[in-house]
C-alpha cells in the first residue's frame, strides 16, 4: 500500500530576488577577471577617468566593444556560475538590466591599477538609501564575500555594477551628463538661460573631500538690502553636510535637482526653473562654487515671493506630488496664497522645499534647507543686473 503526496513546486523567484542573483553572479565573474587581467584593470581605470557621462562609469556594452575578449571571459564565467539561474551569458543578464554600469565612485586616484585587484560589488535592485541599512556584498578575485557599509565609503577604491542612473536603456551616452554638457541642465525661463556650468572634467575624488570647482566668489554686496527688482538671481555656492544622506557613495556623485516655481501665472502656479547640478561628493561637503542664473526677478510678473523645491535625483517607476503653499502680494497689494505642485519621481530624495520671499535676506548670508545634523544642506545666492 503507497501514498501519493502532492508534489511542492518551489515558487519562481521575484524579479528582485532574480535580479539581484544575475547581479551577484555578474559581480563575481568581474572580480575574477579583473584578478587575474592587469590590462582589463588599467583599461577599465582609464575608461571611468574618461567620465563619459560626468561620473567614473564605463557602460558594459561599451567596454566589450573595446576589449571584445573581456566580453567573451565574462560570457564564459557567468554561464558557469552555480546561482540557480539559467543563464547562458552576460546577453541574458543584458535583457533585464541594458544599461548595465560599471563604476568606481570612490578613491579612483587610489587605484593602482597594474597591481591592485578590487573588490566588486552589485547595487541591490531594492536599494533606497533612505531605507537600506543591510550590509553590501562584495566579491574578491577569489569569489570570497566581503561585507561593506552602505552609508560610509571605504578608503580603498571598489568597483560597483548596476544600472547607470545616467544612461537610459540601450543608449551608449547619457543625453544630459557628460563632457560638454555642463553640470546646470536648466531650461530657459523669462529670458534667463538655464545656461550650463563649467564643463571641465572632474578632479579625482576620494570621497572625503577635494578642492571646489572654482575659486570662491567675492563676498559682494551685504545681505541687508540684497536684492533690487528686475534683476536677475544667481545660484553662487551649495553645500552639504553628508551627502551620503542623499547619495549613497554606491552610486558616485549625486544629481542635484533645483525647481523654483512662481505662485502666479497660471491656476497653480508657473515653473521659472527646472535645473540640474552635478559635482564631486568631495567638493558639496567643502563647499561647490558656481555662477548660474536662476531667473529674472520682476515682481509684477513673478510676484514678490517664489517657491524652491531641491531633491537629489534618483529617478523611480511612478511620479509622485510635492506641494507647497506660497504667500505673496497680489497685484493689487492683497495678502494672497497658491498652493504649487512639484513632480517628482518616488525614489528621488527631497532635500528642501521653501518659499523664498523678494526681502529675505539671512544674516548669516546663506539659506538653509534639510534638517540639523547629518542632512543639513546651505545654499548662496546674488541679485545682480
């Protein structure tokens, strides 16, 4: 006499979980052939110093096109690897992430690239600084596992893989990062130039500190009446306390986002700016100079008080609302309000939102958003013709 059981089928992975194990095997298969490869080594260091997209990434179809034998290793290892998936080579791993990213965000000018085997990483498909406190894996040449903190960088460079958060599916180059293409993205907005910044590549960066892009700005004039109307308004300096905070160091520099909105013009307001900086982690924590017209500050047009939206941009699936209601005189001299909508997407950080009136002028000759401690952010600003 037998019995019959129900036979278990073990359920299929989430797209997560699966992501993340193409990624582990991925992440292993790189810390082995640059183990073992100085030339692979040397050339991936020279690519990320190149800054295709502003940052220290090397797409990974962009690399197999210049050492097509690095390509065929990976396809080798990976299709080997033991992780439970079927995978034939690094095109199945392609399917799911195209725009798949190599990069060192850190301690590039440390890396001695004819001797020196980094670690590897992968960036979780579920990762979300504002949420992530597990520990990272990383992978030596070996395949021996190695524990990293997500909020605090290590002194030694690591090479991370994950989607480029500057490239956008099979692209081989980003649309608005990059040499060339300036670190403010912002559209024009009555008649001031969004403009772009410098264009000068980045100096290398350790993550804890570097010298600012530009000299200092003069001081200017004091802050007490600082502004005159019909005159344009600069960006001039920001400055971060920690952007880990914001930016987890996995993920290089970060991508600065300034919205500022009129609360006249239209039922809900009128965007008077919608631009983007980048710059070293480095440099925002000493402090990152620039000289960006923002807007042109009519207040019969603009009205005498504006709304600032900062977020540091991470992208997302799905858009969400970020309101804030501005006070400001009507064209009649009337007390009057607009609550304004910024659009953002769900992963994207916001680091400040605040209305900004024509008369205030701080004492300590910056504006303050975030909050105490870790997260505090400052921003300068000038009113000149």
């Amino acid at each position: 006499m037998s019995c019959n059981r129900d036979q278990v089928v073990p359920a299929a992975p989430s797209a997560v979980t699966q992501t993340n194990q193409e990624l582990a095997t991925v992440a292993k298969a790189l810390a082995r052939t640059l183990g073992t490869e100085a030339a692979y080594r040397q050339l991936l260091k020279a690519e990320a110093l190149k800054q295709f997209d502003g940052d220290y990434d090397v797409l990974y179809r962009a690399f197999t096109d210049l050492q097509p034998t690095f390509g065929q290793r990976m396809d080798e290892l990976v299709a080997q690897s033991p992780t439970g998936q079927a995978l034939t080579g690094m095109a199945d791993v392609l399917a799911h992430v195209p725009n798949l990213n190599i990069s060192v965000p850190v301690n590039i000018n440390k890396w001695s690239a004819d001797t020196y085997s980094p670690l590897v990483l992968f960036i979780p498909a579920d990762f979300d600084e504002k949420t992530y406190t597990k520990p990272l894996q990383a992978y030596d040449k070996d395949g021996q596992v190695h524990l990293l903190d997500a909020k605090k960088a290590p002194d030694y460079p690591v090479v991370v893989i994950g989607p480029s958060e500057r490239v956008k599916g099979t692209a081989l180059t980003s649309e608005y990062f990059g040499p060339g293409k300036g670190q403010n993205q912002g559209k024009e907005a009555n008649g001031v130039p969004g403009g772009k910044g410098t264009n000068k590549l980045l100096p290398p960066d350790d993550g804890g500190g570097g010298a600012p892009y530009m000299p200092p700005p003069p001081i200017g004039q004091p802050y007490t009446t600082c502004r005159t109307d019909n005159q344009t308004e600069y960006l001039r300096s920001l400055w971060m306390k920690d952007v880990s905070e914001y930016e987890a160091w996995i993920l290089g520099q970060p991508e600065i986002h300034l919205i500022i909105m009129s609360p006249i013009g239209g039922a809900s307001g009128s965007t008077l700016l919608d631009a983007m900086y980048t710059m070293s982690r480095g440099a925002i924590e000493d402090t990152w100079y620039c000289n960006t017209g923002l807007y042109y500050w009519d207040k019969s047009t603009v009205s005498n008080s504006v709304g600032y939206l900062w977020y540091e941009q991470d992208e997302g699936d799905s858009s969400i609302d970020v309101k804030l209601t501005i006070g400001y005189k009507s064209d009649k001299g009337l007390n009057a309000s607009t609550e304004v909508t910024f659009k953002i997407k769900n992963k994207d950080d916001v680091i400040s939102t605040s209305p900004m009136n024509f008369d205030f002028c701080p004492s300590e000759k910056y504006y303050t958003g975030g909050t105490a401690g870790s997260r505090a952010f400052r921003w300068t600003l000038e009113n000149r013709p």
